[in-house]
C-alpha cells in the first residue's frame, strides 16, 4: 500500500508513541517501556494503513478487532489509541498505573475505549483473538450473501516470546490453523528478550516454522522499523485466503535508547529520566518536556478519525441495503449484536416427571437441545468430551474449515484453549458461547475462567462429572476442591443442581446472567427427580437456594443444606429424623452466589437467624458453607482425595450418608 506521508513526518508520528510510552512509564515508575518502543512502527502501519477501525465510534459492529496479547506493552496502545482519536486524553496517558485510571497497567476491557480484551496473562490474548475470529468466521457465514456482506471482518494480534511460550497460545494456534481462520493476522514481536535476559536462556525454536506446522501463512519482517516491509507482509497476509497468517517481525527492544536497547532492563522497569534524556536526544526529539505531542504528529494519526468514518460509512450503506432487501436477516444479526433474547427462547424447556432418576448431565443435553433451535446464537462444544458431558446440539452442524455455519464447536483435548478462545468468542457480539468438560479439568482453563469473570463476560461452562460420585475413575478424575476454588472467584456463578428440574432452571439461570460467566456443575450418576407436587418448586434455582422441605408445622430445629446429588441425602435424613420426632428444613442451595445475592429479608426466610443448628452437606472441600451454617453449625464435606471404587461405596466410605447427617444433627441438638 502506497502512502503521501514524508518519511521524516512518518517518523515524528512513530517516535511520539515512543516518547508517550517512556514518560509515561517513567511518571509511573512502573511498566514496560521497551516493547512500545520497539514495536512503534508496527503499531503506526497498522492502526494507520490497515486496519479498519473507527476511533469516533469503537463498537461499530465490523470494526476490525485488534488484540495487544502482549498486555506489559500496554502503553504502546494507550499511545496508539490517544493519537489516533478515541475517547482517551494525554492526561489519561499521564495517569498510566494510577488508581482509578483508564489507563491501567495492563489493558482492561470495559476500562479504555478501543480495548477489545483484558490481557496480560501471557497467550491468553492469542487465544481471545482465535476466538474473535471464530465468531466473525460463523456470523459471516449465516448473515453474508450474494451481494450482502455485512460481516467482514479482520482480528490482529500482537504476541511477545513470552506468549509464544506459554502453552495456551500453542493450543489455540492449532486450532486456528485446522479451522483455516483466513481473517486471523498475528505479528510475533521477535525481540530476543525476556525478563530474565536473552530468550535463548530457556526459548530457542524457531516459532515460524511451528506455526507453518499448524498450517499458519508465515512470513519474516527482518527489520520491524522497515515501514514498507511491514506494509507489504500485511498486504500479504491478507491475501493469503485459505489459512491464518503470522508475521515474524524482528524488532529491538528500547530502540532509540544508547544503553538499554536489546537488554533485559528495559522490559519490566523504567529508563530512568537520565537515559530518556539520552535516548529523546538519539531520536531527535524536538523537546524534553515530557509528554510532548508535536503538532504534526497529532494531526497526522488524527486522520484516522476521518479515514475511520469514511470506512463506517461505506459499511452503512452497505448494511442499509441489506435492511432494506432482507429486513429480517438485518433485524435478526442487530438483536444479536445487541445480546438481546429472542422472543420464547425457553418454551420447549422440558419439565421432568418425578419418579424416573435422571443423571444431571443428560438432563442438561435435553434442555440444550431443546434450548437450541430457538436460540441461534449458542453455539460452543466440548474438549474431545462431547459423548460424556453430553453437550452436543444435535441439529447444529460442526464448524468446521469451510463450513462455518455450523455451532457445535470441536475444541479437542485443549481445555486452556478452549477457554481463551469462547472469551474471544463472547467479546466479539453476536455469539453465546459454551464449553464443556469434566469439573476436574477446569484446573486446565482457570485463567480464561478468571479472565471471563474479570471481564464479566457471559460464558457458560457445562462440567459434568463433579464429585466423587462418577467413581471408578478415582481420585485423579474426582474434584474435591474444584467448587470452592471456582466460587472463590469475584463476579463467578457456580449452579450445582440437585435433579433434571433444576437443571433445566439452572440453563434458564445461566442464559439470562449477563454480567459474569456461568458454570454448571453436573453429575454423572443418576439422581432421583423431586416430586415438585410435594416439594418446592424448581424455580427457586433463581435466587441461588429455597425451602424445597419444610418441617411438618413449620417449626423446624435445625436445617439441613445441600447442593447437587447431596440434596438426595439429606432429603432421606429428613424421613429419619421426622421419624424420631426431630422437625428439620431441608435448603437446596444450587448456587451459593445467587444466594448471597438476594436482599437479607429473602436470605432470613430461607435461614431463619433463629434456628442456628445447621448443618451443610457437599462431596467437596467445606470451605465455602462455613458463612452459611454460622457458629452453631457444622459442615460435612471432603477435605480428602476420593477413591476409585463403585460411588455408592466411596460415599458410604467417606461418611456421606444420611445416617451420618442424622448423627450430626442429634449431636448439635444435644439429642
């Protein structure tokens, strides 16, 4: 791509980022100004030449997505973000790192306009970005047609050697490449150092030739201040429209500064003011007043402003036309985009007969199944475990290379990745992502969890097989300690219904919760449906628990609390103590979150203060019931591993039974 700019005027506008990141870095005195530095000329050719963003509008729905997963380089797109026109001021650049700022160390979704993810996390932003592409790949495929292409998108993504070597840039990036990803463009910033010092104290492959395995388009960039070669790699990345491409860029890091250029230095401290001074004076820097925005410099990357609206507004009359010819499919992608529900989306949610035992995991494949078809933009899949978390859609078709119509989603045996790609996903509009695998495995994909929840992005997580109750399997596949350590998490919901009609209350639940992903936590042992003509209604899954049995009269001395399978439990320990004229409340508790949410007047209702004697019962680690049950209650849970033999065994071995409940009830009453 040509370009009227002067070459010095090219360079005043890439060496401003510089400046911007090391003062900015220095004010501080926190950061990372040497990758900003390095990658300034990269950063100038693509928000200028090629990608296809609106600085005056950064929601506008075929934006090309861009994604720093090199977050510690944060200044280079706080600087990139102020000069080319968004909603971001010098003096929120002079407050990088500060409380409360816009400009927080590492990027923040939801914090800086432009922003399209949380990162920092090394490789998660690879991830993300697989799965912006993922979503545009599918939202092309079911809203373009014959002349209408009102999804067309790209996603750019800039990764450090640190991203390239954790290993869940490796699973997405395998992913990417079997699924073809032709909108997917990522530049490697191929600087040679870490915190530690050269790369090639741990890191010496050749990550090119590995992403050309994947099935990558790869290309070498042997100078990253060669604007021209940099253009043209884009140019033909772009072109290259049966596979995603990386762009290997070999930069230095601190360019421009006389002492710390190429050193570990200056990767994670500041320069300090006296090699800034150096270095402004390397570069030719018209001024050593800090922050100093030359005017040219400005008005230059302000043109992005003017080239952002010409391009949205092509787009919209594009769109118009598309309205205007097929007003249904435009009303449909905008009532998507906006996260709005279809109308009746849950109508044919099944309502389970009592009687008939029904594991949670199959009860939830219904549900989906029957959720699906009204519900076009779910679409998600399952770590290679599809058959056991029994989450396929059966009418949804594979997304597959060249057929990305499709919503079952493959993700193989990737947990992290699947993980970073659904945030992707989510971030992107228009999708509602899920992705299954056993409770154990989320150990795997904790970090894209946590980011998820960060975020508070809307992601569904299906974990099937969530207690010692799948047996045989052994300790290695029974997760202990897994409910408490995703409850732990802020803005986290974690659902463990008790029988097919919470479940189907548990998808309703996790389909309407907008701020904060959803797990569902689901057994693979058969559990009896309660008979809801004699118990609390299944709707009570909403506000996280419920009275689902009352002591006869009403006056109970104590109350039991349970979650998922344990509910059984403590149901039949409720027959034993009635049996011995010990009146107790029976809570289902599916979700301590929602729980914890609801007014203190609902909260009472459900525990009385008064009736102190409680006891809480869960196959996992105690820890998060103790609020619940106060200074008068106890907990009875694991604080062990399991053990491989048939479930029924393992429970009555490790003292889950409704004699033990029984017993620890008459002990707390003094019975």
């Amino acid at each position: 791509m040509t370009t009227t700019v002067s070459q010095s005027l090219e360079q005043l506008c890439i060496d401003t980022v510089r400046t911007l990141s090391m003062d900015a870095v220095q004010k501080a005195d926190s950061g990372h100004p040497g990758t900003p530095m390095a990658l300034a000329p990269l950063a100038y050719v693509l928000f200028t030449r090629h990608l296809r963003h609106n600085p005056a509008n950064p929601l506008w729905i075929d934006r090309d997505r861009f994604v720093l997963s090199a977050g510690h380089a944060s200044m280079l797109l706080y600087s990139v973000l102020y000069l080319s026109g968004y909603d971001l001021s010098l003096d929120d650049i002079k407050q990088f790192r500060q409380w409360d700022s816009r400009t927080p160390g590492h990027p923040e979704h939801g914090i800086t306009p432009g922003v399209e993810t949380t990162t920092g996390p090394l490789g998660q932003g690879v991830g993300n970005a697989v799965g912006f592409a993922v979503a545009e790949a599918h939202l092309a495929a079911v809203f373009n047609g014959g002349r209408h292409r009102p999804v067309d998108h790209y996603t750019y993504f800039i990764a450090s050697d640190g991203d390239m070597m954790e290993g869940v840039s490796h699973e997405a990036a395998s992913l990417a490449g079997h699924l073809r990803l032709q909108k997917l463009i990522g530049c490697y910033d191929d600087n040679h150092i870490t915190i530690e010092g050269d790369t090639g104290l741990a890191f010496d492959e050749d990550v090119g030739a590995r992403y050309q395995a994947y099935g990558w388009h790869v290309q070498h960039v042997a100078d990253g201040n060669d604007l021209e070669a940099l253009d043209g790699a884009f140019d033909a990345a772009k072109a290259a429209t049966d596979r995603p491409s990386l762009i290997v860029v070999r930069t230095h890091i601190a360019f421009g500064s006389p002492h710390k250029v190429d050193t570990a230095g200056a990767h994670g401290s500041p320069l300090g003011a006296d090699e800034i001074r150096l270095t402004k004076a390397a570069l030719g820097w018209p001024s050593t007043e800090p922050f100093f925005v030359p005017d040219a410099a400005l008005a230059e990357w302000r043109k992005c402003l003017e080239r952002g609206a010409a391009l949205e507004a092509e787009w919209q009359r594009r769109y118009d036309a598309l309205a205007a010819g097929q007003p249904d499919r435009a009303a449909e992608l905008e009532r998507r985009t906006r996260g709005e529900l279809p109308a009746s989306w849950d109508a044919d949610v099944p309502v389970f007969p009592a009687g008939k035992a029904v594991a949670t995991r199959n009860a939830s494949e219904k549900v989906l199944n029957a959720i699906a078809p009204r519900l076009p933009e779910l679409m998600g899949g399952a770590a290679d475990l599809a058959p056991s978390t029994k989450t396929l859609m059966k009418e949804g078709g594979d997304f597959e290379a060249g057929h990305y119509a499709g919503r079952n989603m493959h993700f193989g045996i990737r947990e992290h990745g699947m993980g970073s790609v659904m945030n992707g996903m989510a971030l992107h509009g228009g999708i509602l992502p899920y992705g299954a695998t056993f409770l154990i495995f989320s150990d795997y994909m904790r970090p894209p969890i946590r980011l998820a929840s960060l975020m508070e992005r809307q992601v569904i997580y299906v974990f099937t097989h969530d207690s010692i109750g799948l047996g045989e399997d052994g300790p290695t596949h029974q997760p202990i300690e897994m409910l408490a350590l995703l409850r732990a998490i802020p803005h986290m919901t974690v659902l463990r219904p008790a029988d097919a009609n919470e479940t189907a209350e548990a998808w309703r639940v996790a389909i309407g919760h907008r701020h904060g992903p959803v797990a569902l936590a689901l057994s693979r042992q058969d559990l009896a449906v309660v008979d809801r003509a004699h118990f609390g209604a299944a709707s009570g899954v909403a506000r996280g628990a419920y009275v689902l049995s009352d002591a006869a009269g009403g006056k109970p001395e104590a109350i039991l609390l349970a979650s998922g399978s344990e509910v059984e439990i403590v149901l039949s320990a409720q027959e034993k103590l009635a049996a011995r004229d010990v009146p107790v409340r029976v809570v289902s508790v599916p979700s301590l979150e929602l729980f914890a949410r609801q007014d203190e007047g609902y909260r009472n209702e459900v525990l009385p203060p008064g009736i102190r004697r409680r006891v809480a019962v869960e196959a996992a680690h105690p820890m998060p019931w103790y609020r619940w049950v106060g200074d008068q209650g106890e907990v009875i849970g694991l604080t062990r591993f399991g053990a491989s033999a048939p479930y029924e065994r393992i429970y009555r071995e490790l003292g889950l039974t409704p004699d033990a409940v029984v017993a620890r009830v008459e002990r707390l009453l003094g019975k």
